[in-house]
C-alpha cells in the first residue's frame, strides 16, 4: 500500500483557501514570495510537498509548525541555497538566490565565540560589502566609504545598538548579538527579509525587545518579513499571517484563521486544541512533532484513500 | 648605541648572503603574516602544523628522488592542503582527518631520509637539518629572488580574497546566502597555506613554520580589534621578528636565525599578556591608521 500523505494535507490546505484568498489589507503592491506545488526533498525525505503560498510586499509573516518539519529548509529554498524537488519559487519576481542583496538574512544560530575579536560594527560592515574582494583600501574612495560609514551608523542606531556596536562581537550578550546581526542583515536595504528562529535562545524580555524592533522594521521600513518560529506569542500581536507547516503541505492566513483547533487537527490529522489564556497568549497542546505524524500516519484510519 | 646597530645593519647589508635572506626573509614573513591571520581566525592552526610535517617529507622525497627541493615542497604542502579541504566539511580541514594524516605523512618522510643519506647525500649532508630548521643565509640570489616573487603572490592572493574570507570565515551561513563562494575560498585559502609552509619552510624550516604562521597573527588578534588593522598588523609584526631575528643572529653568529626569528615571534606574542601594553599598542597602531 503506499500512501500518499501530501494529498490528505492538500486537501485541508485547498479548505481554507477561501479564507485565505482575500488578501490582508496591507499587501498592496505585489507578491514578493510565492510558492506554487512545491516540495522539496532532504537526503531521500520528502520534508513537505504541495505547499502553495503568497506573501506580499510588506507582510509580516510567521513560518510555524513542530520541530523538524522543514522550517529553516523553507527558508533555504527562498535564499536558493536548496533546490525544490518539484513544483515553482519566485522571490522577489527571480528565481531564489537570484536577487542578491535584496533578501536580508538572519540564520539559525549561532553565537559568536567569546574569544572573536571583531567589534560590532565590523560585522554590520560585512552585510554591507563582505561579498566584495580585495580589503577596503584606507583613505581612497572617499565618498563610498563616507556613504558605507553613513549606512552603517544608520542602520545600528535603527537596531538600539549605538552603545555597544563598538564592542568585540563575542562580549555582546545574546540579545546584543541578535540586534547587531539584524542590522547586518539590513544594511543593504533589502526588500524581504528571511529571520531564521531569532527569539530563540533570547530570554522573555529580549524577545518581547527583539520582536518590536521586527515589527517596527516591517511597518517603517515596509520590509517585508519571514520569521520561522517556535513560538508565535512573541509576535502574534504584530502578525499579518502565518503558515502552518506538516509533512504533506502548508495552511496559510491570519493568525486567528489558522491556529485553531480544527484547521490543526485537519493540517496533521491528530486531534489538536489550542487555548487561549486570559492575556491573548495561544497554547497549542497535542501538537505532534514531525516523527510522530509519521507513525501516526500509518495508524490513522483511512490514511490509505488518499490517493489521488 | 643606536650608531652602533646602525653601523652593525651596514656591516650587515654588505654581505650578499644577508641581503638575500633580507629580500626573501621579508617577503615571506609578509605572507606567512597575512596567511596566518586567516589560520587564528579560523582556528585552522592545526592544519598549518599538519603541513610544516608534510613540507618535512616533500622536501625529503624530492632530495631522494633527485629533483629540487622546493618542488617537492610546494607540490606536497599544496596537494596535501587541498586533500585535508576534502576530508573536512565545507573547505575547512577537520582536526580528526589531520590528525589521521599526519603522523603517516612524517612517517614517510622518515623513510625519505633514510633513503636520502643512504643513496645520495654524499654532497649535501645536511639536507635533512636545513628542510627541519631551514636555511636562509644559505640562499643563492636566483632562490632568494624566487622565494621572494612566490612570497609577494601570495600576499596578493591572500588580499584578493581578504574581504569575503573574513566574511565567509565569521558567518559562513550568511555569506553563502550572499553569494559568496564559501567552500571554493576555502580550498582557496588552503592553497595559500600549503604555498605560504613551503616558502616559510625555506626560511625557518618545517619544524619551527608553524610560529611564524601563529605568534605574529595571535599577537594582532590580541591588540585589536578591527580585521583589517589586525591583517595589516600580523603581517608587520612577522616582518619585524624577521628583521629582528636576522639581525640578531648576524651580530650573534652562534644564534642560528631560525631560533631569532621564531624567538623574536614568540616574544612579541607574549608581550601581548604584560598589563597595560595592549591598551597602549591600540593606541598606537590607532593613531598611526587613522
């Protein structure tokens, strides 16, 4: 028997469709993101396939769904550093990974060993022209590196980093780092930026800290905005829309449309509730991490009719 | 006293052998500045010592073989550097495969050696010291010469793909994502590593490269804190303990140059931990940049 588990997904995806297709209010201009079918493959696993997504220009969009289910590999496709196993990418109007320094991006991580000695600034400049060769020659070129100077004392008091952009990177704490890497990403003023579980590993006030400052990058900027997140809480407030991932696809919309019992339950096909507390948090108790859904997947009754 | 050393330089520069360890000396030091400045930021000091055994042993399989020394030199440093590339992940050699690698290396150098005093060395009994401990005012003004054009390209290389091997270095996700060609720079960088032990052998020999390539580069990392000041500033630190070392052990004609070169290294390494002399070194090399 095989079995497909991307058309059951499918299916539940094409569901919420309508409630997806009137298009948040603030995506005038354009799509920025968009994927068609698409499925990408990791060492012979099919991650997730039949994923259809729009994200216009100056959304801010959270990528959600448990723990090894292809979040940071989406976000690898957009940059063109993984290739799709089928199905169209188009970022930014190009194929992924050709629009250069219009995508900003902000990997997992990673933190900067104590022992590196490079200032704040330092790293900022190698978003700025890191990808040129040659070493930035001293006293020649007077304007670029006035311009370059200009840009990178801009975008670090944009992040809150003034007061400590001039420290050795390693002495930063994580938050620090995560607000000098943001600007780094945003040196060269790109139109979409790609942030890779940024809140992670930053204790509660710095998320709070770190989220507004994407928020407010995404509405005064008009950057538009693609967080892979563990947790939504941190920026729920600021979200336009989320994208549930699962093995077989994706469900995509408002934050209200999306994590709801039923949309989760259908997207993995396990019984799923989300709660809400008193402050507006949302806490999505039964949500099955990505191995689960695969045995779960053979268990569920009726799994075999999906066949197309 | 400074008319003495003045007189002592002038004495110096009048021996055709001094002037030709000057020339190649300087050059060389210059590289091995630049290149080891990469080595400490990417914690790849490991992989400069795996190649000071392998200069060892293609210096020592050329001799026996009976070709020039130098081939062997730079075709075994530089294969070997890009066969390490391969072991490791992402152009980077790992220190497992190293360490695999090269204690066989010196292994078979060994065996060159014997090779070489039992069949050929009848002429050159010291072969196997001067690859070990290197040989600089032995030079010829035709190898001087060579060594030094060799040493100045790779100082070009090395600042050609400065910018985004420091970025590729730091954050390598990133740079990748911006379309830097992370894994090619780093066979890229291994070459100039294996090419850069090949020429420092020639100076210092293989046993000792390995400070020339680390102490001056460890000493700018620890005096600032800007990459590029810090290039600028491994590299004239290795080219003074060059300076330092010739001088020395021409005034000192027991001191075998070697020793003062890496002893003049080391010790500029070390004044780096004395209190107070890193915040006044900044100072000055601030002053002098800006």
């Amino acid at each position: 028997m095989t079995v497909k588990p991307t058309a059951r997904v499918r299916e539940a995806s094409q569901q919420t469709d309508p409630q997806r297709s009137p298009a948040p209010a603030r995506s005038p201009s354009g799509t920025v993101v968009s994927l068609r079918d698409a499925a990408v493959r990791v060492s012979g696993r099919t991650l997730w396939s039949g994923v259809e997504l729009d994200v216009g220009a100056g959304e801010f969009v959270a990528v959600l769904g448990p723990n090894g289910v292809g979040k940071s590999t989406l976000v690898k496709v957009l940059l063109g550093v993984l290739p799709t196993a089928a199905g169209e990418v188009r970022v930014l109007g190009e194929q992924p990974g050709q629009a250069g320094q219009r995508v900003g991006y902000l990997p997992q991580r990673r933190s900067f060993d104590a022992s590196l000695r490079m200032r704040g600034t330092d790293i900022v400049r190698l978003g700025w022209d890191g990808d040129r060769w040659g070493v930035p020659l001293p006293g020649r070129f007077g304007a670029r590196r006035k311009a370059a100077a200009r840009r990178i004392a801009e975008v670090i008091e944009l992040v809150g980093a003034a007061s400590y952009a001039h420290r050795p990177i390693g002495q930063c704490s994580g938050g620090e780092q995560q607000r000098l890497l943001i600007a780094q990403a945003l040196v060269r003023r790109p139109e979409l930026l790609l942030l890779d579980e940024p809140l992670d590993s930053l204790d509660l006030p710095n998320q709070a800290a770190v989220a507004a400052l994407v928020g407010r990058i995404c509405r005064e900027e008009g950057v538009t905005v693609i967080m892979v997140a563990h947790d939504v809480n941190p920026i729920l407030s600021r979200l336009d829309r989320v994208v549930y991932l699962a093995e077989g696809g994706a469900v995509s919309g408002a934050p209200e449309e999306v994590i709801t019992s039923e949309t989760l339950s259908r997207l993995y096909g396990t019984p799923i509730e989300v709660l809400r507390t008193s402050d507006g948090r949302l806490v999505v108790v039964g949500q099955p991490e990505a191995p689960a859904i695969h045995s779960d997947r053979h268990a569920a009754p009726g799994a075999g009719e999906g066949k197309p | 006293m400074t008319i003495l050393a003045a007189s002592g330089w002038t004495a110096a520069l009048g021996h055709p052998f001094f002037q030709h360890a000057l020339l190649a000396g300087t050059a060389i030091a210059a590289a091995a500045g630049l290149t080891g400045y990469f080595l400490v930021l990417r914690a790849q000091v490991f992989t400069g010592d795996a190649l000071s055994h392998v200069a060892f042993t293609g210096a020592l399989a050329a001799l026996a073989l009976g070709y020039d020394l130098r081939i062997g030199l730079f075709a075994a440093t530089i294969l070997i550097a890009l066969l390490l590339g391969t072991l490791g992940k992402r152009g980077r050699a790992d220190d497992v495969a190293i360490g695999s690698v090269f204690s066989w290396i010196l292994g078979v150098g060994v065996f060159f050696l014997t090779l070489y005093t039992t069949k050929r060395s009848a002429g050159n009994g010291g072969a196997g010291v001067n690859v070990l401990f290197g040989s600089i005012f032995g030079m010829s003004a035709a190898q001087a010469l060579t060594a030094a054009l060799v040493a100045a390209g790779i100082c070009v290389a090395v600042l050609t793909i400065a910018r985004p091997l420091l970025f590729a270095s730091v954050d390598e996700a990133v740079a990748a994502a911006r379309g830097v060609p992370v894994r090619l720079l780093g066979f890229a960088f291994l070459t100039l590593v294996g090419a850069c032990a090949a020429e420092a052998t020639q100076a210092v020999g293989a046993l000792l490269l390995l400070g020339l390539l680390a102490a001056p580069a460890g000493a700018a990392q620890r005096l600032t804190d800007r990459p590029f000041r810090a290039l600028a500033l491994s590299a004239g630190l290795a080219v003074a303990a060059m300076w330092v070392g010739l001088g020395l052990s021409y005034a000192v004609p027991s001191m075998p140059p070697s020793f003062g070169i890496i002893a003049a290294a080391t010790t500029a390494y070390a004044a780096t931990f004395l209190p107070g002399i890193r915040r006044r070194t900044a100072t000055t090399v601030a002053g002098l940049t800006a």
